[in-house]
C-alpha cells in the first residue's frame, strides 16, 4: 500500500460522511497529496553526500470555489497533507531545515478544478511534537527513544535509527507513531517480520516484535 492510499484511508477514517462528500469537489486531496510529493522531488538538493534538503514550507492555492468547500476542513486536512509530506520525505531520505506546513490558500485568478503547489526552504526551529506518544526501539537492550513521526529503520548512515546487521538493507523500514504505530517495509532485500509473520506493512503495539535481519527489534509504546 503506497503513501497516497494510506493518505486516503487516513482521511476516511477521520471525517464522516459530510466531509467525504465535501471531496466531491473538483480538487481532490490526494491530488494535492501528489503535488506535494512531487514538489519535493521536484526542489531536492543535495547539501553532503547523505543529506538531502527539501521545501518545509508549502502553499497550496486553489480555485474559490474548491477553496470554500475545502476550507472548512482546512486545519485537519493540512494536517493531514503535512504528515504526507513528512512520510514521504522519511521513505525518500530528505530532510527539512525547519518545521513543516501546509497552508491553503484562495486565489480568485483560478479555475474550479485548478491549483498551484509551491515550497520554499524556509529556515527555522524545528519544535517538539508534544503529541507524539512516548515510544521507543529496544535494539539489543539499548533503547533508542523516537521523536519523530517517521523514522526509517536501516543499515546505512542516512537511516534514522541505524543497526550494523549485514542482513539489514540500507534503507529497510519505515516506522510511524501517527495515527496509529506501524511499520512499513521499504523494499529491503530480505522483508521484514512483525511477531514472526512477513508483512510489508503492519501495526504495531507495546511490545511487538520486529525481525530485520538477524536483528530483534521490540518496540516499546507508553502512549501519549
């Protein structure tokens, strides 16, 4: 299941039926979902030879009439398009130089059915999530705490949470503590298991077990 679907399902089970129908509009989210992913892709530039930089700061301009139906949800739904932006950065290995938005905006020169996506680098202090629940890897009994929404699990120096397994693909997996904890399998040469069962994606709880490798990662989730 790739980001987009997961963005869409997200949305389903956020809103009720009102708010899917107000997506009836010409624009659809996932089409901005999409925009953005490409924005990012579109504006990377490599700053070392691990280090990737990507827009952190995105404006979305929209017809006035997909902007009135949309603008209702906006604070949710720009929520929801940041942690596309987030998700999609930790797959892709792009990092931010400051914190991450999503602003809708109107502009009366478009047409129903038409919008512009621009992201600009824009420095700054990156705050702490105090809504992330409070979770963390034990790695052969160290424990390494997760501070962000995503986080790619792998062997080479880009990866957030970093193992020395030879079995264990640079990039291996992804990990997301929001809506609800799960990983998600990058592709890895050799899979990923959680609790014993191969999955390219699944939920996680306090205590699951994930196999990468030779390596037993167990994640730990107080909640939050």
């Amino acid at each position: 299941m790739g980001i987009l679907d997961r963005f869409e399902r997200r949305l389903d089970r956020m809103v009720n039926g009102a708010f899917a129908r107000a997506f009836k509009s010409e624009v659809q989210p996932v089409e901005i979902a999409g925009a953005l992913q490409k924005e990012c892709d579109d504006r990377a530039a490599i700053v070392a030879r691990d280090r990737t930089i990507v827009p952190n700061a995105f404006s979305v301009d929209l017809s006035s009439s997909d902007f009135e139906r949309l603008t209702v949800y906006r604070e949710a739904l720009s929520r929801e398009l940041s942690d596309v932006v987030r998700e999609h950065a930790g797959v892709q290995g792009y990092a931010f130089v400051g914190p991450l938005t999503v602003d809708l905006r109107c502009d009366d020169t478009l047409e129903t059915g038409l919008f512009r996506v621009l992201g600009e680098a824009a420095p700054g202090e990156v705050p702490p999530d105090t809504h992330l629940p409070k979770a963390w890897l034990d790695v052969s009994g160290q424990q390494i705490p997760l501070t962000q929404d995503v986080s790619v699990i792998g062997r080479g120096s880009e990866a957030d949470v970093r193992i020395n397994d030879p079995g264990i693909s640079r990039r291996h997996a992804m990990l997301r503590l929001r809506p609800t904890p799960s990983v998600v399998d990058l592709g890895s040469t050799n899979g990923t298991l959680v609790n014993d069962v191969r999955s390219e994606q699944a939920d996680l709880s306090d205590g699951s077990i994930i196999t990468l490798g030779s390596s037993r990662v167990i994640f730990r989730n107080q909640g939050g």
